[in-house]
C-alpha cells in the first residue's frame, strides 16, 4: 500500500489520472439526478395492511346512488383473496387514521360521501404489497364503478409514509370570480389527467345542478280551506319524514317515537324535471276542512333556480383546490411536466407569467385572463411542497455542516487549504450515495418492478457520513504532519506511510458502518438511509487513501510551521539531499530562521 501511494504521489500523470477520475466520478454521480438515472422522492411507499376508498358522487346524488356506487366497489374487491375484510361508512367518514387527519374524514356527512376501509392480510405474510394491490386495482375499479352515476369520484387513499397531507400533488387556484375559478379548475384537472403517473384527480369544488324550491302559495291555500302549516308539514311529512306519535312500552323507560314517511318508490321522482316534480305532487292530495281532497299541485308554486355551491376561503381569499396522487412514481417529475404543460396550454386563453421573489412558493403562476383581465394565481401545495421544504432544509443543514467543519479546521490547523482538504473528502461521499442508489434501484427494478428513490433519509445519511469521512482525513493530515515534524521524513514519505498505516482502521471502520447499516438497506422507509451510509462509506474509504494524498501532497501547509532543524536530527542527511522539491525549499528557509 504504501509503495503504490508513493509511486503515485511522485508521478504527476498518475496524480493527475487520480484527481480526473475523482472529478468525472464527482460530475457524473450529481448528473444522474437531473437526467433520471436517480429519482428523487420525500419518502418512498410503504407496504400495509389497510387502505381507504374514498367515494364522492354528484353533490345532488342521493343515498341511494352512492350506494350502489359502494356496493359495486365492494362486490369487486371480494374477488381478492388478500383482503380479509372491509367495512362501509355510507354518507359518513370512516373512523380517524393517519391519512385521514388531513383528508376532512371527520366533517363527511353528506348522501354523496362514503368510505371503505380494507383490511389486508399480513404483510409479511403475502407477496404483493399494498401499494402494488392498489396500483392493480385502481384502473380496473374507477373504469367499472366511476361510470354508474355522474361525477363520481373513487380515490384510493394509502397510508402515508412521512407527514400527511390533504394529497401528493395539491393545486390551489385563487381569484375573485367564482366562474373564472371554475373554468380554470376544470383546464387545470384536464392537464393533471393528461400527465403520466397522476391518477386520482379531483376537484374539490361542488357540482351545478338545478333545484326547485317548493313553495306555498298562501291564496290558493287558504281559498282551497288548507292552512300553511298544514301544507308544509305534510310535504315534509311525505318527503322527509317525521314522528307523529309516541309509543309506550314495557321494556324502556322513554316513549317511543312513531316515524311516518312515503316509501322510497313512491317518494322517488322518476325524471330530473319540474314537469316530473308537478305530476309527483299532483299524487298527493290533502283533505280541507269541508272533507274535500286537494292536490297538492294546486295550491304548491315550483320556483327553479340554480344551486348555490359551498365557497372555499383561505387567508381570506376566494379558491377551488384541485388534488391528485402519484401512482408508482416521485412526485417530482409529474409536478415539473404538468407546470410545463399548463404553461403551454393555459397561454391560449391566459397571460401566463411565473411568480418570482424571495417570499414566494416555487412553482407558482400568475394568470391573467386575456378577454377579461381578471388574474388568477396557481399555487402548488401538499406532499410536493413538503418535499421542495425537506429537502430545501436538509440542503441547509449540510451546507452549514460544511461551513462549520470548514471553520473548525481553520481554527485547528491554522490553514485553509488543509481545511478544504479535509472539506473535500467530506463533500467527495455524494459519489459513492448517488451510485448506491442507481445501483440498488437497479437491482430492485429486476426483483419487484418498482423504482428505488433518493429520499429524505438518504439526505440524512448523506450528512451523517461528513463526521465520518472527516475523520479520516484527519488521521491522514495528522500522522503525516507528525511524521514529518518529528521524524524528519521527506513530504511524500510521510504521505504515503502514513495511508498505508492508517488504511486499516479506516477501512475497518468503514466495514463496521456497512454491517450495521445492512438492516437499515431493507426498511422500506429508512433504506435510503442504509444505502446512503453503506456505499457512502465505500466511496469516502476510496478518496481518502487514494484522492486525500494526492491534495495533501499538493499543498505546503502539510510541511510545520514550527520545524526547526536540528543537527542531531536522525535524518537530516534525507532533507539535505532534497534539490527538486518543496522539502528542500522547507528545510534552507527553516535552517536560516534557526541560525
């Protein structure tokens, strides 16, 4: 070991081949991020033993529909033998999980909601995990459920692996006119539908749908001898339903309430008309107070009007959220295509102009409406954002690492070139985290046909391995400069025996941090965090016994200030017989300051 680092340190070729391989590593690791060898995601998924259906039909759809919406879903999912049982929430939400904190489980109480909760068996007991289920099911269910009533929509909702969020892609669209909101949220959803990997778009906005409003008109009531409250209560009564009596009974203490409402066929109106509404009430007759039987058509008016959708607010600004998920893939690439595609399509009907300044969230838009003027702002939320944050923090954290290593070593070593060294070997670890993760994605694509991610975890290991490879620049730097110092050994020497002693425990080092990092390389959320630290480790042992000697040789701060020479110095007859290098320089300009 020591000949070979010695042979290098005194050929410049071989020390230039080193730094160029060095730097062709350096700058093809970080480029396989932008070109895709590598993806990146906040956290990878994760295989459980239960997922949620969530199902919204029109806004008007009654109980009946959503049922039948439901029950379609139920009838297909028992087909699947990794399903043990599932439970039905009709027009209510399911009882509160992880995911559903932020999804508004608690406030469904409307006919058009529902929600199936599935439980699977274990996983550690089947072959396919819950996120592959869902990727095989999801088309299959949406193409023969979606279809029975309008506007339905089925997402399926899995346990979230970090933070939850109201969706994986979340777009919110603010501006003050309700009908701009709505034509841009519809654009907006068409493009998320035409992006690969976003599945389950919705818009959370309600339906318009006619109503009619049935109203008494109190003339022809009171000529007809029927009272207002007469009339009102019997068309609740028929239509609604309420108690009209109390039972008692010998079992309870409290009386017991007497429901009276028209059955489901004959309240039910066969067509969405007013015309099918007036012949409905034409059925249903009252009796006046001369026992005569009165229509209710006759005495009733029919006003239609539009619905009035419910209005969502945020930071005291008009908005319309549109949401969709990330089926198998980072959320990353999709959201980049999609703010592309809108960019392009949306410039047809709209200025379009990207938001820019220090307070402002990446990705955002500004529309302005080229036959109106009116503007309307896009803005990019949920797990995509909490991702941009992460990673925006942990970049952070690394470089104020750097920064604070940095100046550590300058108040050490007293020299900002060894402190760059030592800087260097730190940062150099990326190569071997970024070619970790091409090569396990690799392997995992052969095995399972799902992608390897570069995560937040891997982050996290990333900058754990600075203290790591750090310390073995040190050693290095360390033992070199004490051999020199108190030795008298050449520069080069020293270099090299140097490595060649302290190769062992660094690489034993570095071997302990594998194994003990192999557990971690097969959690579904902290793999990242494994792979990061075991090929981490392999590339910092690299550059710091081939790369970290060339730099130190490179440099005089390796030589010390505080060399003295000595005539009974053992080898002093090595440093007089120095002329071609900086050893010589050393030795002449410390002797002078001696004398």
């Amino acid at each position: 070991m020591e000949k070979l680092i010695l042979s290098i340190l005194k050929n410049p070729r071989k020390k230039l081949f080193v730094i160029l391989i060095v730097l062709a590593s350096m700058g093809g690791a970080v480029m396989m991020i932008p070109t895709k060898l590598v993806l990146a995601k906040m956290l990878p998924g994760k295989s459980a033993n239960t997922y949620t259906i969530y199902i919204d039909t029109a806004t008007n759809a009654s109980i009946e529909e959503t049922q039948k919406v439901t029950t379609c879903v139920v009838e297909r999912l028992k087909k699947e033998k990794e399903i043990t049982d599932m439970e039905v929430y009709l027009g209510q939400g399911a009882p509160l999980d992880y995911a559903g904190l932020v999804k508004g489980s608690a406030l469904k109480s409307l006919k058009n909601q529902a929600e199936i909760v599935i439980n699977l068996t274990d996983k550690h007991h089947r072959d396919e995990p819950s996120y592959m289920l869902v990727h095989r099911l999801r088309p299959e269910i949406q193409k023969g459920c979606g279809s029975l009533t309008p506007n339905t929509s089925i997402r399926f909702t899995e346990m979230p692996s970090g933070p939850p969020t109201l969706a994986t892609i979340v777009v919110e669209l603010y501006a003050k006119s309700d009908k701009l909101l709505r034509r841009a949220s519809v654009q907006v959803s068409d493009i998320l539908g035409q992006t690969e990997g976003l599945v389950d778009i919705d818009i959370m906005n309600d339906d318009l749908y006619t109503k009619y409003d049935i109203l008494p008109d109190k003339e022809k009531v009171i000529r007809s001898g029927l009272g207002v409250d007469q009339v009102n209560q019997i068309i609740y009564l028929a239509f609604q339903g309420m108690p009209v009596a109390v039972k008692n009974t010998q079992n309870q203490q409290d009386q017991v309430p007497i429901f009276v409402r028209l059955n489901n066929e004959t309240r039910t109106v066969a067509f969405d008309s007013k015309e099918a509404l007036e012949v409905k009430l034409s059925s249903l007759r009252l009796m006046n107070q001369m026992g005569m039987m009165v229509p209710l058509s006759e005495v009733m008016i029919l006003k239609e009007s539009e619905s009035s959708p419910t209005i969502y607010r945020k930071n005291l600004k008009k908005m319309v959220t549109v949401t969709a998920e990330c089926d198998m893939v980072s959320q990353v690439y999709p959201l980049l295509e999609a703010r592309d595609r809108m960019i392009n399509q949306l410039s047809v009907d709209y200025e379009v102009r990207k938001v820019e300044g220090i307070n402002t969230y990446m990705f955002d838009l500004e529309l302005k409406d080229k036959k109106t003027g009116e503007e309307l702002l896009v803005r990019w939320d949920g797990e995509m954002k909490v991702s941009l944050d992460t990673f925006r923090d942990l970049g952070g954290a690394f470089i104020a690492a750097l920064v604070l290593m940095f100046l550590l070593m300058v108040v050490y070593y007293k020299s900002f070139a060894l402190s760059g060294i030592v800087l260097a070997g730190s940062f150099l670890s990326i190569i071997g985290v970024i070619v970790g993760h091409w090569v396990t994605d690799k392997i995992q694509l052969y095995f399972t046909e799902t992608n390897f991610f570069l995560t937040a975890t891997s982050l996290i290991g990333f900058i754990s391995l600075m203290g790591i490879s750090a310390r073995s620049s040190l050693l290095l730097i360390d033992f070199s400069r004490s051999l020199i110092s108190e030795k008298g050994m050449e520069k080069k020497a020293a270099i090299a025996h140097a490595t060649a002693t302290r190769a062992k425990p660094i690489m034993l080092t570095a071997v302990a941090i594998i194994l003990g990092s192999l557990l971690l390389a097969t959690d579904p959320i902290f793999g990242g965090l494994g792979i990061a630290l075991i090929f981490g480790s392999m590339a910092a042992t690299l550059v710091s016994l081939f790369f970290i000697p060339v730099l130190m040789d490179n440099t005089k701060a390796m030589l010390p200030d505080d060399y003295c020479f000595d005539e009974d110095m053992p080898a002093k007859s090595t440093w007089c017989t120095l002329t071609e290098n900086i050893g010589e320089l050393f030795y002449l300009r410390r002797k002078e300051e001696c004398e």
